[in-house]
C-alpha cells in the first residue's frame, strides 16, 4: 500500500545520508570556530553540544519526485517529447504533460469513455507544470503546439471568404426585416408578417459563421464562453504562461465566472446572462487546459479555488529544476521525428463527429480498473495518504487516470485508423496499464504541490524562526529568548512548536534541555550552518 508520509520521510532521511558529514576533523572545525561566538552557555551545554551528532541540513523544498514516465507514449509522441526535452534542455515532465495536454484538445468531443453504465468521463484535461523562470517553458509550447496552430491558421484562412459571403447573405435579409418591421408597424398587414417569418426562417437555415478558434492564451471568463459558444462548445487554454492562475487570485471573482472553469471540465451545462448581449447557454462545454505557473503562484491563491474543487480538477507536475546542468550542445530534434508528430496531430484534428463516440474497457481492464480503485479509496481512511490536503483533489483520480487511458488509447489507434470511424472503441488492459504507470507520478507531484499550497505557513514560520535563532550568532540559544523575538508574527505554543519541528526535521537544529536547573528550553543550532553564516 501506497503510504505518502512514510515515503516523504524516507526520502527526506536519503538526502540527509546523501550530505552527512564523513569528515570528522572537518566537524571538530566547524565546532571550534563556532564556539568563538559562545559567551555565556553553561559548560554542560557546550560538552553535551559538543558531542551531539549533525548532518548537513535538507532545504525545505526538497520533496523528491519521480520524473513522468514518458514510455506510456507510443510512437511517434514519445520520440516527440524525448526530443523536444533532449534539444531545449528542458525537464521530460514539461513536454510530457503539454503532450497530454494536445491530445486533450484533439480529442476533446469527440470521443468519452464509459467504463460502466451510469458513468462516463469526457476526454477533455486539465494541468498545470509549475517551473521557475528560465526553464524554457515557452520553447517546448511553441515546438508541441505548432501544429495544432498551423492547423488553426489554415482553417480559419479557408473560412474567410466563406464567412464573407455568408455575412454579407445575413446583412441584406436584416435590412430587409428592418424594412418591413417599419411598414407592419405602419398597418399590421398580414402578407408583410408573413415575408418577416419567411425571412426569419431563412435566417435561422444560415447561421451566423465564426472564424474558427481552437485556442486562447489570456482570454477573459466572458470571452471563453463567446468562443466556446462560436466553436461547437469547445475551446483550449495551452499558454506557457501563468496570465491564467493570476486571474484566479482574484478575491472578488464572481461565482459564474469560477463555473466557466468548474463546468467544461464535466461537460455540465453552461450558462451567462449579460446585460449588453444575449444570453449564451451551452448543453455539452469542453475545455482542455495546459498551462505553466511559478510555484510561488499557487501560495497566493484564494481559499476560494481551492473550496469549489477548482485546483483539485489539475494534474499537477513539479519537474525538478534543471537550472546549472544544462548541456549547450544539444542536437536538433529530426525532421523525421517532427513530420511523423505533427501528422498525427493534424489527423485528429480533421477527425470530426457529429456524436461523442464512446469507449468501453475491456473485461480485464474492468477487473483491473475496480483493483486500482479499491487500493486507491483505502488511502481515504485516516493515516492514509490521501486523508487531509490530498483529499479533493485525489477524489478525481481515477477519474484522471481514465482520461489518460482515453487519450492514450486514441492515439494508438491514430496511427493505425485511416478515419474516426474505424477506431475500436474497446479499451485494452495494456493501454489501461500504461495509464496507471502515472498514478504514482501524479500523486508525488501533487504532495509537492500542495505542501507548497496547503501548508507553506508553517514553513514560512520555520523559514522566519531560523532567520531569528541565526541573528543570535551563538550555536546555543535559549528558546524564551526566540519566543520573545517571534510572539508578534508567531502565535501560540502549537503553532511555534511546528516551526521546531520542521527546523529540526530538516537538521536545521535539535531541541534540548538544559540551563542549570536542566529545565531550560535550548536550541542546539547545526554548526554546517553556523559556518555557512
């Protein structure tokens, strides 16, 4: 059974064998210089400091995750990825989950799986990689959704001239309804109702055309529905950038405007009232979102996302920062490789449908499915992994997974289909299987994401108690002297004590009694980082 606490300690616990000091003449160095700054601790402090044990302290943002498991792609996608991660130099996990991402809005629509009666997940994602600056993120955009752009370009220059005409047919039977509304106002007669209703019907037989748009960067709540509304109720966010998450921060964000996001990820139904247009409402919405974000965004975000289950509908992807070991020369991603790609985007592109087809899983991959949710549902229960912060966001695992399984399985069957209409429908165990490879990985990345989201206060204390207890220059420091310092800005026994914790969890410290009375709260600091000081 999947435990995330104990695997968070154990990983932890190797980073603190990784950097243990093996140098013991180097430790008795570190101690010497540090107790030139010791003024007045009793000697049995000093002695019992003296031959406490250290290790180099973990830095609070180590939370080791694995890197995403690129071999669920088939060809040629995962050569695709490979590549693109290999030339930009850029983490795998980054052109991974944009790979997912363009699937998502390929498919978005078309197709659904129904893994039984009564419950369907539409194939439409949402995810977010959270990178620092300068790791390249708008270089992997640009090469994994250029073709989906190009095809974009294309279509809506074929549709200039249609949509044209077709205009200037709507813009003379309007004038010709003005016209005659004027004259029955005049004398109600019966034969001009009657050219008003024929040229209404005509009006609703060529409806309004729009230049087709398949994806938004920065686009406001009100502007997705309007497009949304002009392109059969579907519409994609793909951005490298983090204009997204920023919109959310907003504390006076209305409901409607969260139900934008919350709705197309189910396909409920959409509806916005305006006072300056019609009304919009659209039965079956989708949306496929693949953006990026600074982790340091996600602290700012309002309870409010995270209570309407808006983050909880994200695969989250953490990649380890790459920064410092990049390789200048790096080859070029082949033509071969970027021809065979972009083919297969555009054919699921062209795929088109006029009803959502539907998947099934195959008998094993159901038996296997009912397995993966049983291990999955016993991390609810308290002291399991999914007990407290995880709790939202891994009730649509599964959920999540399926999607995946969706999305991969199409794929596969692009390569082989000439049309939409031959795709099997039938889900195997294998493409199941490969799905699953990512439930671990997203699991990680989630912990490390909402360790950043959930519980970065009582990091920020350890960050603001550390920075105090080094300001005394004394490798032992009396803890009613720090209580004093940090009252104002850290209130209560509890909430400093976690602060402790933490610090001495990360090797920052250890927590000793002392004084004469042998009753003194102490904080024994680790000389590794008195040196540093």
């Amino acid at each position: 059974m999947y435990n995330h606490k104990n695997s968070f300690k154990s990983d932890v616990n190797q980073q603190k064998e990784k950097w243990k000091i093996t140098n013991v003449g180097e430790s008795m160095e570190l101690l010497q210089d540090v107790f030139e700054a010791v003024n007045n601790n009793n000697n049995a402090d000093i002695q019992a400091y003296t031959q406490a044990e250290w290790e180099a302290p973990v830095t609070f943002d180590k939370y080791p995750v694995p890197p995403f498991p690129v071999n669920i792609y088939n060809e040629p996608i995962k050569s695709m990825v490979k590549h693109v991660a290999e030339s930009i130099q850029t983490p795998i996990d980054l052109p991974s989950v944009v790979g997912l991402g363009i699937l998502s809005a390929c498919i978005q629509n078309k197709f659904e799986i129904i893994p039984k009666s009564g419950w369907s997940e539409p194939l439409n994602l949402y995810s977010i990689s959270l990178l620092e600056p300068s790791t390249r993120k708008s270089a992997v955009f640009s090469k994994m959704t250029k073709p989906f752009r190009q095809y974009e370009k294309e279509n809506r220059e074929e549709m200039k001239i249609p949509l044209e005409i077709r205009k200037a047919e709507r813009s003379a039977l309007e004038k010709q309804k003005e016209v005659l509304e004027r004259e029955y106002a005049k004398n109600l007669n019966p034969e001009i109702l009657e050219k008003m209703k024929e040229i209404n019907k005509r009006l609703q037989e060529i409806p309004e055309l729009y230049l087709p748009t398949l994806m938004a960067d920065d686009a406001t709540p009100e502007a997705l529905v309007s497009l949304m509304h002009e392109n059969k109720g579907k519409i994609s966010i793909l951005s490298a950038e983090g204009d997204l998450i920023e919109r959310f921060k907003n504390k006076n964000i209305e409901q409607v405007k969260y139900d934008v996001y919350l709705k197309p990820y189910s396909g409920d139904s959409l509806r916005t009232d305006r006072m300056t247009r019609s009304t919009e409402i659209i039965e079956n919405p989708t949306m496929t979102i693949c953006i990026t974000a600074q982790p340091s965004v996600i602290k700012s975000l309002p309870l409010a996302v995270h209570e309407r289950g808006l983050i909880a509908r994200f695969i989250i992807s953490v990649p380890y920062d790459n920064l410092g070991n990049r390789d200048s020369r790096t080859p070029e991603i082949p033509e071969d490789v970027i021809r065979l790609y972009e083919s297969l985007i555009r054919k699921l592109l062209a795929w088109e449908t006029d009803k959502t087809i539907s998947l099934k899983l195959s008998e094993d991959a159901l038996d296997l499915l009912y397995e993966t949710m049983d291990e999955v549902e016993i991390e609810f229960r308290e002291n399991g992994a999914f007990h407290d912060d995880l709790k939202s966001w891994a009730g649509k695992l599964i959920g999540q997974l399926l999607r995946v399984a969706g999305l991969l399985h199409i794929s596969y069957q692009a390569t082989i289909a000439e049309n939409i209409t031959d795709v099997d429908t039938l889900i195997s165990k294998d493409t199941l299987i490969s799905a699953l490879q990512l439930k671990e990985y997203l699991i990680l990345h989630a912990e490390k994401a909402f360790g950043v989201m959930k519980q970065y206060r009582h990091y920020d204390d350890a960050e603001y108690l550390l920075e105090k207890i080094l300001n005394q220059n004394t490798p032992i420091v009396e803890k009613q002297t720090i209580h004093q310092i940090t009252k104002k800005k850290i209130k209560g026994k509890e909430r400093i004590q976690r602060a402790y914790d933490i610090l001495e969890y990360h090797s920052y410290i250890k927590q000793a009694q002392g004084g004469k009375s042998g009753q003194k709260g102490l904080i024994w600091v680790n000389p590794n980082v008195l040196k540093r000081q």
